[in-house]
C-alpha cells in the first residue's frame, strides 16, 4: 500500500491505492471500497479521487476504518484531507500545522521528505532567499550572523540571521568549505503542489507587506512603484499574465548576465479584480 505521509494530496493517495489494489486483485473496485466503508453511493469514491466531491468528517473515519490505517496514518489522513478541502487560506495554514504534528517513527520522518517543516519554512519567510542571496554575493563566513542582519532589509535579528543560515544548510543549498566560508549549491528544493501553494501565499503576503513599507521608508529613486487601473475581459487578462510570465523571464534573463550585483531586490507584480466578475452590462 501506498505510504501516505509521502503526499500532500489526498486525493493522489487514494488514487495509487486504488491502482495498486486493481493491479493485485480484478475484482477490486469503487463499489468494493465504498461497501467497505459503509458508504451507500458505491459511485461517490470516484468522484471524490476525480475532485467532484468532498470527504466529509464521518465518511474520512469510515475510510480510514475501511484501509486499516494505522493511528497516525489515520490522523494523518485527516488532516491531509482537510488541508486539502480548505476553503480559505487561514484554515490551510492550520491544517498544515497539524499535519506537521503527527508524530512519525524516525524512518517515516526520512521518507516524508515533501512535508519537511524546513522546506516549508524558507517557501514562506521572505528573508531567507534574501540570505541565500547575500551568500551567492559576497563572502559570508560562518558567525558572520551580525553582518547578514545588518544588511538584509528590512533588518534582521542576529537570532534570525544565524536560524536562516542553519536552515539553508539543512536543506543543502549552502555549505561551508574548508576555510569557513558559505557557499552555493546547486541543489533545489522539491516540494509537493499543495505544500508550496500554502507556503508561497504566506511568501507573497510578507512580500506585499515589504513592498508598502517601501513606499513609506524608502525614498522613490531607491524603489519603484507603479500601478495601472484597467476594464478588461478575460481574455485579456489571460493575454496580459502571458506577458507577465514572458517579463519575469526576461528579468531571470538579465539577472544571470549581471556581475556586478551588490544588493538584493524582491520584484512584485500584483494583478488582481478591483470588480466583482461577471457583470451584466447596463442598458443606456
């Protein structure tokens, strides 16, 4: 069976588990699992793992009692579809949480690698790709905490800067050489879809945050803001992300090129309905 603390949504789990069943016995099916479980529509289980419907409270227990989950597998699975199910923003923080508070054995913990808090924790503090930054620039020795909150901005703790650096080499993308120096790797982080969804909207939200403060504390030749107010269809709208994405390229582009970089900048493009959608028009 499918180990279930390696997914971040429970509707991929459930869909494996199925396969792999089929696989091992024909005679397996939607309306086998659904009996099982005690749920009267035998089609319901499928269109739940296609997305049509939702797990409620009772049929989750019922599920779980019907795939012999273990207690932590099961309250994982909880919470997991819950996380997954979540309306609003707020409550998906909350249920990551406590996915992440399931206590696993010390071999599960090495192979749930897609729910690491650390991965979790620098996809949704703003300041630690500002770190990895400062790392890539300049040279930055190890105790070098005092220097890296002086220059990140807004400013750091030294307690922050010195977790910051303990993060990035957990998750390999910096390490010391021989001479105690911070240096880049290669490596990236690989994260589940819905892990990083949740993490890069707290990432955006600090973001947005920063980028007012700009505009209070920074004067306007050391920061840029612009906006333009529009009336659009969605057509448009589709037309101007491509153009967006097709920009944000272009940037990375100029970036790479760049070798005299000596600071580090967040660019935010907002875009975003200032209407409700769908209004009929008005006769004249």
């Amino acid at each position: 069976m499918p180990d279930i603390f390696l997914y971040t949504d429970y509707r991929n789990y459930l869909r494996d588990l199925y396969d792999e069943k089929k696989a091992e016995q024909k005679s397996f099916s939607y309306h086998y699992l659904s009996r099982k479980a005690g749920l009267r529509n035998k089609g319901f289980l499928h269109n739940v793992i296609h997305g049509r419907k939702n797990l409620s409270k009772v049929s989750v227990l019922k599920l779980a009692k019907a795939l012999e989950l273990s207690e932590r597998e099961a309250q994982y699975f909880e919470n997991l579809v819950f996380f997954n199910q979540a309306g609003d923003h707020k409550t998906r923080n909350m249920f990551f949480e406590k996915l992440c508070e399931v206590k696993l054995s010390k071999a599960q913990q090495r192979r749930a690698k897609l729910l690491r808090e650390d991965q979790y924790e620098y996809f949704s503090t703003w300041y630690h790709s500002a770190v990895r930054s400062l790392v890539d620039m300049f040279t930055v020795r190890e105790g070098d905490t005092e220097w890296i909150s002086e220059h990140v901005y807004p400013k750091i703790t030294m307690l922050q800067a010195q977790r910051s650096l303990k993060l990035l080499q957990r998750l390999g993308l910096i390490e010391l050489d021989n001479k105690g120096i911070y240096c880049l790797t290669a490596r990236h982080i690989s994260t589940g879809n819905e892990l990083l969804d949740v993490a890069a909207l707290n990432f955006y939200r600090e973001t947005a945050d920063l980028a007012k403060n700009s505009i209070d504390h920074l004067p306007r030749h050391a920061r840029n803001v612009s906006g333009v107010t529009v009336g659009i269809s969605r057509k448009a709208y589709e037309e101007i992300v491509d153009e967006i994405n097709a920009f944000r390229k272009r940037i990375v582009s100029i970036t790479n090129r760049d070798e005299d970089s000596d600071r580090v900048y967040q660019l935010c493009i907002h875009m975003f309905p200032m209407s409700k959608t769908n209004i009929r028009k008005r006769n004249v």
